[in-house]
C-alpha cells in the first residue's frame, strides 16, 4: 500500500515545464532519495507536494486521500512537511519559541506545548540553545532547527531539502544519524540532497530527475550504475 | 542579547525624558506649578496616542498593511459607544467593553471577506488601497446616519483630581489607564497565547509559517480583529473628552503614524513608549513654543529617529 501517490505531477511556469509527467509511488516508511543536476525540478517537486505550488496538471493523493492544491498549512497538519535548503527561522523569535508554533498544530495547552517542543530540541541536539534567539544561531544549529520545526509536526512524510548542504563533514555525521533514526521510527522520508555519500548511505531507493522528468527509479547501487545516470548527473568520466 | 539592547533603549529613553523634565524645572525659568501641570498633561496626552497607535502598530507589523482606516474606525467606535449609550442608556466604559468584541467582528470580516483576497505574492499594495475606500465608506456612512452635527458622550466621571498639584481630568485619566492594560493585554498575547506566537510568525516570515502548519489568512483576519479591538476600546474611551463628528479619528492617525515608525513597526512596546514620549515632547514643548510650534519638535525627533534608528526604537534589526 503506498502511502504518497503522484499521478501525471506537472508543474510549468510560463512556457516552461519544470516538473514533467512524474508518476510515483512512495511506499509507507519508505526513505527515497531524489538527485539531480540543478535545475531538474528537485525543489520544485518538493514545493508542490508540500502545497506552496499548486501542479498545473496531475494528482497528488496522500494516504489514500486525493490532497491536489491543498494549502500548505492543510498539508502540513496532516503529515506532510517540508525543509528548506536555505533556513528560514522566525528571526526574532527563541529556538523554543519556534519549534512551540509548529507543536501547537496538535497540542492546544501551551506548558504541553513547550514541553514537547523542548523534547524535540533536545532530540535534535539544540537543547542548550532552546532560550536563544533563533537568529543567532550558526548554520549546523539552523538545519538543527529547520529539522526540529519539522519534526514537531509529527510528520508522516518528511521532504527533506539538502538538509546537509553548507555543513562540513564533522557536522553531518550527527545529523546523518538522526535521519537514520527518524526514518527508524516509522517516518516516511523524501531525501533530496548532493551528498552522495549520504544518500547511498540512507536510501532504499534512488529518483534520478532530469530537467523535470524521471530519469530513473530503483536500487540506488543499479541506479548510480545506469549509463544515462552517469551521462546526466556525475559526468561522463565518472 | 536583543532584551538588553532594548533594555539600554528604555533606560537611555527614561533617562533623557527625566532629564529634559528636570532642566525644564531648574533652568526653564517657569512657574514649577505650570511645568508640572504640563507634565501630568502630556503623560495623559500619550496615553490618548498610545491607545490610538496600538491597533496600527499590529496591522502594519504582521500584514505590512498601511491601515488607512485607521481614523475612520476610531470615529466608528466612538459613534457605537455613543449610540449605545444614547439609545440603552448604559455606562459609556461597559460600551467600550461591548464594543470591543463588535469592532473585532468587524476587522475579522474586513480582512476575510475582502482584503484576504487580494494579499498575494504580488504585494500588499491592493489591500492598501482597500483601506483607502474603507475609510472614505465608514467615514460617510456615519455622516448619513448620525449627521454632521458635533455630537459628545458624557461620562459618568466627569471631573477632575489633584496629582501632585497639577490638575487631571479623570476620564483622561481612565484613558490612560486603559491604554497601558491594552498594550499589557497585547503584550501577553503576542508573548504568551499560541495565536500570539501564531501572529509573531506571520509578521517574521509568513510562508515559513504556513509551513510549520499556521493557516495565515487566519492569523491575518485575527489580526485585522485584535488591531481592530484596540482602536475600538481607543474610540470608547476618547469618546468621552472628544467631541463627535466623522472625521474625528483623523485628528489622531498622522502622530499614529509618527509614534509607530517611532516605535518600531509591529512593536506594542514601542507603540506605548513612543506615544507617551511623544506627548510629553508636545506639552512640554508648548511651554516654550507658540501655537503649533511643539509639533515642530515631534517631527523633528522623528526624522532624528529615522536617521540613526531607521528600524524605530524597538524595531528588529533587519
């Protein structure tokens, strides 16, 4: 039973097709990672999915129920979220502060809130920064925090935007584990990143995408083997 | 670190507001009776601008509205409380508490019902032109109904006390009495209740605050409501020492304006250290100044402000 169906997804802006025909299906507890040459339509899937962009043609059904242009707050509260390559915090708010909004979508007492905002930082290993202001904190604490807001939702399905991109590779080791460790726990994940050895690392299962189309879909070691694959994305002398 | 540079802003602010009242006293050369009639005077004068700029600051900082309607909803409140006490007969301060929740309905409504429609990625520009017909729509329906005829509210308490040996008209005194439990209201909503934390992501980053799951064009409606609830209890208690006519809230909006950019947009606090500033600058200066002249001093601490403070006094550093 797949938990996440595109059917026919398109997206055009203007004259141009940035997401083309895609059909996909996404089985529960699944952890896809999705490359791509720049400009192959990686964020805009994401954006579609997470309803900021409404598709011009295609569905989009999610647990069985049809989600096409939904809002993206609608989409949000019943499981589906999204991260940004680049962090976008309440600036002048606490780290606690902005995790609490996102907490607030299932819990109503605000000390239960706080609460559980306050775990989910400590899960993601902010909790010495829970008081701080989010606007202070340097780029490894920000993707922290970008994942914690996500995490607070309680999310079903995580669209996960080059959470690792401008981290050095001391910092994304950590944060690599904690991945592994949300998708242990039941969370379905869309895994959009560059670090390959990353995604070979976490996916069970690879999406080429290639200027807005599937290139290729499958085991990640047949797929990275995939002449085509290798023509479009690592180079031809890969 | 942001509370104690906003910490050093009130206390540099205290300070120089102290200051300037003791100079006045030592070297002014006026009667030390009239400077603190003067002083009394202005702090109550604030409360009647921080009342007035509460409502404005919100909608300006969370929908990056320029409220033209201001003035025309401050006269409406007036009228309501009038009406309601001209008709039932009750307590003129009971009808500021009934018409806050009614101008709330009414700002929910104008902004889901009309202004909603038009924020897109666009720009806020249309809704700003909304508030524009808004205004000029409310402003004459209170002339076609209530005439043009000045009109006033007596309050219950009309009187005055002693403080300090200067005089104080007590419902100014209520006035700014209200004004302070308003912004301590918004203060602990905004800080507070999940709507508040809701309305301070909104105004930081709305599409970041859709994406944590925050419906935005109802924060925005809230919103529009609660900036609408406070120049509502604005309206009720100015409405007692204001005389009525249409364009009554006029008179107020163009140091709203000033007292807002001042304080910093969107900032309840600055909106209340900003008005009383602002209405001790302007009856102190009346001291030394003719006529209009105090306005002279208003205006140009603001462009002093504008210059070394662009973002306004509690403005967030962008």
């Amino acid at each position: 039973m797949s938990l996440l169906v595109l059917d026919g997804l398109s997206k055009s802006f203007g004259g141009l097709a940035a997401l083309g025909n895609v059909n996909l299906e996404i089985a529960d507890r699944e952890y896809l990672g999705i490359i791509g040459p720049n400009g192959a339509g990686k964020t805009t899937l994401l954006s579609v999915l997470a309803g900021q962009l409404r598709p011009t043609s295609g569905k989009i059904v999610f647990d069985g129920q049809d989600i096409t242009g939904w809002s993206a707050d609608r989409v949000a509260s019943v499981g589906l979220v999204r991260t940004f390559q680049l962090m976008r915090p309440f600036e002048s708010m606490t780290v606690l502060e902005n995790v609490a909004i996102a907490s607030h979508n299932k819990i109503r007492s605000i000390p239960k809130a706080r609460d559980h905002a306050a775990d989910v930082i400590d899960r993601v290993g902010l909790g010495t920064y829970k008081d701080a202001m989010s606007g202070t904190l340097p780029t490894a604490g920000l993707k922290r925090l970008e994942l914690a807001r996500a995490l607070a939702l309680e999310p079903r399905v995580l669209l996960l935007d080059e959470v690792l991109a401008g981290l050095v590779p001391t910092e994304r080791a950590p944060i690599i584990d904690l991945l592994r460790e949300i998708h242990q726990d039941g969370v379905t994940v869309l895994f959009v990143e560059h670090i390959m050895a990353a995604v070979l690392a976490l996916s069970e299962r690879l999406l080429v995408m290639h200027e807005g189309q599937q290139l290729a879909l499958g085991v990640p070691a047949d797929v990275i083997q995939d002449a085509a694959v290798v023509d479009a994305y690592l180079g031809e002398d890969y | 670190m942001l509370t104690t540079e906003r910490g050093r802003i009130v206390l540099g602010l205290f300070a120089i507001t102290v200051l300037g009242i003791a100079a006045v006293y030592l070297f002014g050369g006026k009667d030390s009776n009239l400077v603190t009639q003067t002083v009394v005077t202005g702090l109550l004068l604030g409360g009647v601008y921080v009342l007035v700029s509460l409502g404005l600051t919100l909608i300006f900082g969370v929908l990056g509205i320029v409220n033209f309607a201001q003035g025309a909803m401050l006269a409406m409140a007036m009228y309501l409380v009038y009406f309601m006490v001209s008709s039932a007969g009750i307590n003129p301060y009971l009808a500021v508490v009934l018409s806050a929740p009614i101008m709330f309905g009414f700002g929910w409504l104008v902004q889901s019902t009309l202004m909603n429609r038009l924020i897109t990625d666009v720009g806020h520009s249309r809704p700003l032109l909304v508030t524009l017909g808004l205004s000029l729509l409310i402003s004459n329906t209170l002339l076609m109904i209530f005439g043009g005829r000045p009109l006033n509210v007596p309050s219950p308490y009309a009187g005055s006390v002693q403080i300090l040996g200067a005089i104080a008209d007590v419902p100014r005194i209520i006035a700014f009495v209200g004004a302070v439990i308003v912004a301590g209201g918004l203060i602990v909503i905004l800080r507070k209740s999940p709507v508040g934390l809701a309305i301070r992501a909104v105004a930081a980053n709305g599409t970041g605050a859709s994406l944590v799951g925050v419906n935005v064009k109802r924060i925005y409606a809230m919103t529009f409501g609660l900036g609408a609830a406070s120049v509502g209890v604005a309206g009720g208690l100015l409405a007692p020492f204001t005389s009525l006519v249409p364009s009554a809230g006029d008179q107020f909006t163009t140091l709203a304006f000033v007292i807002v950019v001042l304080g910093g947009l969107g900032s309840v606090p600055g909106a209340l250290v900003g008005g009383i500033f602002i209405g001790l600058l302007q009856t102190v200066g009346s001291l030394f100044l003719p006529g209009s002249g105090p306005l002279l001093l208003v205006f140009g601490m603001f462009v002093l402000v504008l210059f070394l403070r662009p973002q306004g006094l509690f403005g967030a550093n962008k």
